[in-house]
C-alpha cells in the first residue's frame, strides 16, 4: 500500500438482484463525493501554492471550458500533459452505407450517423499512468468508507418507499455494521 498517500474511501454495496450469481454479496463502489465546481476546483488549486491568483486560474479554467469542446467539435484533439486527450467519435447507425448509397445522389450519407460524442482518453506514460491497474495503489490508500445495503436487510432500515415496495439504502460504517453482526467491537479493520 501507498504511503504518505491520499485515502481514497470505498463503500461495500449489497447485492440484492435475485437473479445474479453475487445476489447477497458485498462488492466495493468506489465513493464519490458531491461533484466539485470550477470555484471548488480554482480553491483547491490556490491552496496548492500556486504561482497565479485566484482570478487567474479561474479564468483559464473558465476558458478550457469554452475552448476544448469548440476545438474537438472541429475535429481537432486537444492533449493536456499530466490529464490525457479530449477527442471526438462519431456513432453510427446499425447497417452503415453500401457504395451504392454514398454514389445515390438522393441519399443522404449523414443519415447513417446517430451522433457525435466527446471523448477522453487518460495519459498513460510510465510516469503517470492513469489508466492502469496500479494508478490508485500508487497514488491512494483505499480505505473502507460505508457498508449499504439497498433493501436495509441486515441493518435497520431508514425509510419505505411504497411504490417501490423497497427499503430506502441503509449505510453503516464497518464497525456499526460488524457490531449489528454480532461481532465483538475490536474486530481489526483490514
């Protein structure tokens, strides 16, 4: 495990899908926390020791905002060093066009396309892998955040949802969790 490194929380969720080989099971989710704005962002940046002011950073960050989505809509990739590479992709229909077709000057060859979507692709140098296995074992400490169950069977529930017919999530800490179990409280986390 990492040391000196950021803990990075991981919630254990119940499986309840009845029809799934892991019904009944715990599986990790990694925990996200409330989405964090461009002032967020610009905050935590100026605690950073940054050389620019608070304006600046924010101003930059405001214009990469415009400026990568008007950029990679004209098909230009824009890579950032340290992030990775903001792209385009075009989604296309089911069948696609015959030869036939595109020469059919009553065809019109854009029908054959469903959308066109942003893309990114992390950096993945030997320095900062981003998308590797290892990225958050070098980086984090995973560290056990929540237990929930979705249907509050083996905690108390908080709430019905009638229409639902279902338990509102119950969520626990490890150690609530393993005492509601029965398990004595110095039971070592791992």
């Amino acid at each position: 495990m990492a040391v000196n490194s950021i803990q990075y929380p991981i919630d254990f969720v119940k499986n309840n899908n009845q029809t799934s080989t892991g019904y009944g099971k715990y599986y990790a989710k990694a925990h996200n926390a409330e989405t964090l704005t461009n002032e967020g962002l610009v905050d935590h940046i100026v605690h950073h020791n940054c050389a620019v002011g608070r304006e600046a950073i924010a101003a930059v960050l405001k214009k990469l905002g415009e400026c990568i989505p008007e950029l990679v809509a004209q098909g230009q990739p824009i890579k950032i060093d340290g992030l990775g590479i903001f792209y385009g992709t075009a989604e296309n229909q089911k069948n696609g066009l015959t030869k036939a077709q595109l020469l059919d000057t009553k065809v019109n060859p854009l029908d054959v396309l469903a959308g066109i979507h942003l893309r990114f692709t992390p950096q993945s140098d030997s320095l900062n892998d981003l998308t590797s296995k290892s990225y958050l074992k070098m980086q984090v400490a995973p560290v056990v955040n929540l237990i929930m169950d979705p249907q509050g069977i083996d905690l108390t529930p908080t709430e019905t949802d009638p229409k639902k017919k279902k338990y509102a999530t119950a969520k626990a800490t490890l150690q609530e969790f393993r005492a509601a179990q029965g398990f004595p409280e110095n039971t070592p986390n791992p």
